[in-house]
C-alpha cells in the first residue's frame, strides 16, 4: 500500500513539475522577445533621430523626403506615393 502511495505522490509531483517548466519556459520565451523588440525599438529610433538630424539637402541625396523619415526606418521602404523623383 505504502508503495502505491508513494507511486502516486511521484507522478503528482512529476506532474506539477512539468507544468511549472512548461509556464517557466512560456515565461522566458515572453521575456527574449520582449528584450529583443526593446532593442529594436532603440536601433528603430536612434536612426530616425539621426535621419532627422541631416539637413534637407543629404535627404533629399538620399532619396528621403523629411516626412519619409519614420515610415522609411519601420517599414524598410520609402512611401510609394513620394518618390526621389517628386521631390525635385
């Protein structure tokens, strides 16, 4: 009898202690991304605030419009509906 009851306490704890790893790991996993977008964002917003900084005319070289700045650096691309062209 004492040995069933000790089987059944093991596989409760093995239990319990599985689940706790399962959420540990959701719980690690939450925070990496959360640390990596935190890092993204401060790469993301050192270029805009340097972007900015440039004077009209290396933008302009550069094909950005200054109104282009923040979409240019979270998308990745330059609006469509203002390119190079339209701004000369």
């Amino acid at each position: 009898m004492q040995h069933t009851t000790q089987t059944i306490q093991v596989t409760a704890l093995w239990k319990a202690t599985s689940k706790l790893f399962a959420a540990l790991r959701i719980v690690n996993s939450w925070l990496a991304d959360n640390a990596n977008n935190r890092q993204k964002r401060g790469h993301e917003y050192r270029a805009i605030r340097q972007l900015h900084a440039l004077d009209d005319h290396l933008l302009k070289d550069i094909g950005l419009h200054r109104s282009q700045i923040e979409s240019a650096v979270l998308t990745g691309r330059v609006d469509a509906n203002r390119s190079y062209w339209s701004m000369r």
